[in-house]
C-alpha cells in the first residue's frame, strides 16, 4: 500500500452513510450542514420512516468531527419533529419535511367545491392530498408517547382481572374517572368527585348527549359563538338543534347580545375562543355566571385549555358555578383524537340522565384504552408528555409566527398566546375560501375563517401548526403568501 495516500485517506473526512463529507460544510458551519444533510435525505426517501440514525459517535467518528457537532444535529432535527430519540432504539425517524413546493404545473387535483361546507366537508377536506396539512385541532401526532402508553398498558394487563374484560359501568371506568377528577383538579381548579366525572367518545360525543337532552326538554336551539367552530354547530345540526350566532369581540362572548336573544343554553370556549383565541375576559365572565345563575345553562368547551404559553391559567367556568355548567373536554389536543377518549362534568340534576343517555349509545367506552389512559395520567407520564410537546409547540407558533410577519405583513395575527393553532385575518375584500382552495391546490391544506362564521367577519384562514414542522410551516406560509400575492391584496 502506497503510505502516502493512506495518509490522505485519513484526513478525508466522509463517511459511507449516505457518502457524507464534512469537507463539503462551509466554516464554522459543521452542525446546521450536517442537519440539511440528514433533513434532505429525510424528506427525499433515502431515510424513510422508521429507519434508524448512526449513534452519535460513530458517525462522529466517521466524519471525523466532534460528537457535539452530531449531537446538535441530531436535536435540530428532533426539534422539528423528524427524528425522536428511542433509548436503546437509538435515533429513529419519524416524520419527512416537505420537498420544495411543487410546480403550478404539477399542482394538485381537487374535488369540485373543496371548501363548501356541506355535512361531509370534513371528511372530503381530510382525504383530499397536500403536502402540507395545516389542519387546526391536531396536536404534535409525531410525538404520541408509543413507550409510554405501551408500558402502561402492559401494566394494566399484567394485574387485570378476568371480569374487566365483561361490559362496564356506562360512565367509565373508576379508574378513568378518578384519574380525570384529579387532573381537572390540577390543570383546571375544578374539584369533582370522581361519580361526577363521565367518559364519552369525544367532545363531539358530549354534544350529540347535550342535544338529545335538550330534546326531551323542548329545547330546539342553543346560543353559540361568532366565529365559533363549524364542527360543533354541524353536531347540533344533525340532532335538530338550531345554532344562534351570538358575537364574539376581544372580550369575548357578548353576553348583552346573549341576554337578548332568550336562549336557553349556550355553548362557549372561554378559555381559548375557538377560532380566534381570545379568553372570556373578567367583567364577561361575571356577566355570563350572572346569565346562567339567572336560569340560562352553560356548556363549557375547554378543548385545549392545557396549552397555553405567553398568558397566565385562566379557571373553569366549571370550577366557579358547578350547578349551571356541563363541563366538556377530551385527550384528543393533549394526546391524539384518534383515542376518542374524552369526559363530561355536568351538574348534579343531569347526571343520571346522561348516563342513560349514554348507555343507550354505546354503553360506554372501550374499558382497556380508559384503563390505560388512567395509569399513564396516575403515573405522570401524561404531565410530563405535555411539557415535553409544549416546547415543540412553542417553537413551531414562533415559527409561523415570525414567517407570518416576514411574508403576510398585511395579516392580522389572532390567538398567539395558547391553542394549537393561529387565527389570521385580512383587510376586506379578499375571499378565504378561494384563498384556502388555491393553497391546497399548491399541497396547503388551511380552514377558511368563513366556515366558521354565520354573522358577517373579516376574511382569513385558521392555521393549525402543532403537527408540522418549522420547515414546512415556513413554507406554508410563503405558498399562502404568494397566492395572496397574486390577488393584488398582499
């Protein structure tokens, strides 16, 4: 062997893995090259999902650079969301960023009336192809604790009795129940006996119960908020519940207009207005416990009430008048919707009847997901996965947050402070729907703010970033940004 070349051999800095050669980085630059490096072949299939990362210091070795270098990397990348770190499964990936946008040419191919809100919207909207789904409500599914949830479960089969496996109480599991009454003591000032707490399929499940209640009162309408979610008054709907618009400004819910239209029952989301973020504010929320004391019945949508980030807690409309309040929230922004695993509080004079009502749908949820929830919540794996998915929640809202100011500067940015997504409005004169159907053209998938409106609204789009990436949110935002470029009103 000629011992010249072996010396220049040595100070090549490649590797076989993926034909790496930190030669190629600029100065200084090691660890945000061998992140785009590692980001590129993600997202083009080289890395697919599923596949495993070298350790650190291996490849560190093999590019003969620091193991800092590759660890930095490496947490680049789990902060985006493409990779999670396994113990001794190592470094896997998880999620591929988006490719560059494609071409006006190669845009995607859409169902006639995308975005007309018939009953089916939702599940037309859900099966409709995009490269970058930028659905609200969905939180980061990339990082379900799977170890967690598994340990939990193999707990709870290790130590289950034959007889759990039969049919259970309609309300829930004991189990479940006395879980949810604690963490609603924790997270929402609400203190319930566990007997007060019932399992449900969902806040949507919740709502259909509400509705079939109303009915055998003769109640045919419910009082709801302007912008307010369309997936809610669409459940009404279908159970012949008729949704009064009352509107909604910086404070909140008016409740003047509310007193004025003699409904009966109102539906809120005080602590994170559902669409635009606002939090029922102090002299409001007096004025609507006012309402309800006076006879009027609450149903109190806390649907992600736990993610908050640049504002104080703000309590339970539950926590402060328990006997006008139904209390709803679920697992499905703090874990996944695909649990279907939420819970009702309601006052005292309703609770067996909702039970009933309940019995009659289903006889309750399936006992070995309720059971498992329970132990992940009593063991404290649950407080520590929203810790854990608040800072890459944190950071994906900054992300889009600050693309927004860079490319949209003539939009109005709502509801920065906590939720899952970001509400966003322009000046008059630009229609959202075709505004949301040329994103998805382009592989964007928004809401327009106009679903959610039945009274007149500024026009804009409701922007979910919990599940993507800070690469794809940015390039999201630049494809909207163009669109509205196009219009002339950007």
């Amino acid at each position: 062997m000629d011992r010249s070349n072996q010396g220049d051999f040595r100070r090549t800095n490649g590797a076989d893995f993926l034909q790496l050669n930190a030669a190629e980085a600029p100065a200084g630059g090691l660890a945000g090259w061998l992140t785009d490096q590692l980001r590129t072949a993600i997202a083009d299939g080289r890395l697919p999902i599923g596949s495993r990362l070298p350790a650190s210091r291996l490849l560190a070795a093999e590019l003969q650079v620091s193991r800092g270098v590759v660890t930095e990397a490496y947490q680049r990348l789990t902060e985006d969301g493409h990779v999670s770190g396994r113990g001794r499964a190592g470094t896997v990936v998880v999620a591929a960023p988006a490719l560059a946008p494609a071409p006006r040419e190669r845009a995607f191919e859409l169902p006639p009336k995308i975005y007309a809100p018939g009953l089916d919207i939702f599940d037309a909207l859900r099966a409709a192809p995009a490269r970058i789904d930028l659905t609200p409500g969905v939180p980061d599914l990339a990082s379900f604790p799977r170890a967690a949830w598994l340990r939990s479960e193999r707990a709870v089969l290790t130590n289950l009795e034959a007889s759990a496996f039969g049919y259970g109480d309609p309300s829930g599991t004991p189990e479940l129940r006395g879980a949810v009454s604690n963490w609603l003591a924790r997270y929402r000032g609400i203190t319930a006996h566990p007997d007060e707490v019932i399992i449900v399929a969902g806040v949507s499940q919740a709502i259909g119960l509400l509705a079939q209640l109303l009915s055998t009162r003769g109640i045919t309408e419910v009082a709801v908020e302007d912008p307010g979610s369309l997936g809610s008054r669409q459940h009404m709907e279908e159970w012949q519940l008729r949704a009064r618009p009352i509107p909604v400004d910086e404070n909140g819910l008016q409740v003047d207009v509310l007193r004025k239209s003699d409904a009966e029952v109102v539906m809120v989301t005080p602590a994170h207005h559902f669409p635009t973020g606002v939090v029922l504010g102090g002299e409001r929320r007096r004025d609507l416990l006012q309402w309800a004391a006076d006879g009027g019945l609450i149903f109190e949508d806390d649907y992600d009430a736990e993610h908050r980030y640049d504002r104080p807690p703000v309590p339970a409309l539950r926590s402060m008048q328990a006997d006008q309040v139904i209390y709803a929230g679920s697992v499905s922004k703090l874990l996944a919707p695909a649990l279907r695993i939420g819970w009702i509080v309601p006052p005292a004079k309703y609770r067996e009847d909702f039970i009933a009502l309940k019995r009659r749908a289903d006889l309750g949820n399936a006992s070995l997901p309720q059971l498992t929830l329970a132990h992940l919540m009593d063991s404290g794996e649950l407080e520590r996965q929203l810790r854990y998915v608040h800072r890459r929640h944190r950071t994906r809202r900054d992300t889009m947050a600050t693309a927004i100011a860079k490319y949209l500067p003539t939009a109005t940015v709502h509801g920065a402070a906590a939720g899952l997504h970001l509400t966003i409005t322009f000046p008059p004169g630009l229609d959202d729907t075709a505004l949301a159907t040329a994103a998805l053209a382009e592989g964007v998938k928004t809401h327009p703010l106009s679903w959610h409106c039945q009274l007149p609204h500024a026009p804009g789009l409701v922007l979910g970033y919990a599940a993507r990436t800070p690469t794809e949110l940015t390039d999201a935002i630049r494809v909207i940004a163009d669109i509205v470029a196009a219009t002339g009103r950007g």
